[in-house]
C-alpha cells in the first residue's frame, strides 16, 4: 500500500505526518471524496450533473461543506494523536445559511498550542486552493485560502478567552465535527 493510502487510511490515534510533498494529493483524496459524499445525498438523476449546474443546489454545497470539514477533522486527528476534538464554525452571522464564502474555519481543542497543527493547517491549507482551484467550479477560482485551523486549550475554553469565547457566542456557536458522537440503542 503506497504512503498516500496509508494516510488516508488512517485512524486517530496513529500518528504519521505525510511529508510536504504529499499534501497534494491527500488534499486530492479528502476534496473528491467530500463530492462524491455530497452526490451521494443527491437525487439519484443529479449525481452525474457538472459541479457548475450542483453549485447552484444549496443542499449540494452544504453537504459538499460539511463532509470536507469531517474529512479534515479526522485527518487532522489522525495526523496529530494530541487532537482532543475539532469543532466548525462561521466567521461572521450568516442571514442565509446557504450563501457559503467558500471557506473551512475549524477550531482544533488542543491540551495546549502546537506549532505542528499550526503547520498541518497551513500546509493543507495550500493544498485545498490548488486543487479546488483547478476544478471547475466559480466559487473556488480566485481563492487563496481556504482553510483556516486555530486551536483552543481548555484553559480558553473554561475562561472563554480566547476561541473559547466563541463557545458562548450568539449567533456562531461552534459546531463539534469530530469525534461524532456515537448514538445510543434504544
């Protein structure tokens, strides 16, 4: 199995880094596995429309959006064992949910600050612009970034300093991504 599937196969709690080199190609993997996750919620005669035509299908976008924010989330976590959990969330209040900016902002909950996830997210960060930017779609053309990872301690959290104040928010309460809850039988 070559380095690439390795990685991406990969669960939390194994760490292995990629080297620089191969970014691109995890950036690749988690971009047209998030699509074909967003088709597969698709009407079954839509799923071979040109992304172009399924942009302008807000389900299709945010579903586009929220499978790439778990993707990231779990390959972050694999990447750095540290990873307590990730959360989304929107920098600015949105009047329409479905008016997306094109941008993936996570908050990574760290023991403490590390400059290896600081690094991860700049790295993949580059990696997601060249590749959603050779696609066909407008609203990745002209990007230079995409995603935007901070972390948040505890310490943040429970003084909501901080990313942690944006857990008493209002409006962009952050959403947990990762790990997915796991639901109870009845």
């Amino acid at each position: 199995m070559s380095n690439i599937n390795q990685w991406l196969q990969q669960k939390p709690g194994e760490h292995q880094v990629p080297a620089p080199k191969d970014f691109g190609q995890i950036a690749s993997a988690l971009c047209e596995n998030a699509l074909m996750d967003a088709k597969e919620q698709l009407h079954p005669l839509l799923r071979d429309a040109q992304l172009d035509r399924l942009e302008e299908r807000p389900e299709f976008v945010q579903t586009f959006k929220r499978a790439l924010e778990r993707r990231i989330a779990r390959k972050l976590a694999a990447w750095y064992p540290g990873i307590e959990a990730v959360f989304q969330f929107d920098e600015t209040r949105m009047g329409n949910p479905e008016a997306w900016d094109s941008s993936i902002h996570l908050l990574v909950k760290v023991p403490r600050l590390s400059e290896t996830v600081r690094i991860l997210g700049r790295r993949l960060d580059r990696s997601l612009v060249k590749y959603l930017g050779q696609l066909n779609w407008p609203r990745f053309q002209k990007r230079q970034s995409i995603l935007d990872v901070q972390q948040v301690t505890l310490n943040e959290l429970r003084h909501g300093i901080g990313y942690g104040a944006m857990f008493h928010a209002v409006y962009t309460v952050p959403v947990k991504v990762w790990p997915r809850e796991k639901t109870r039988a009845m």
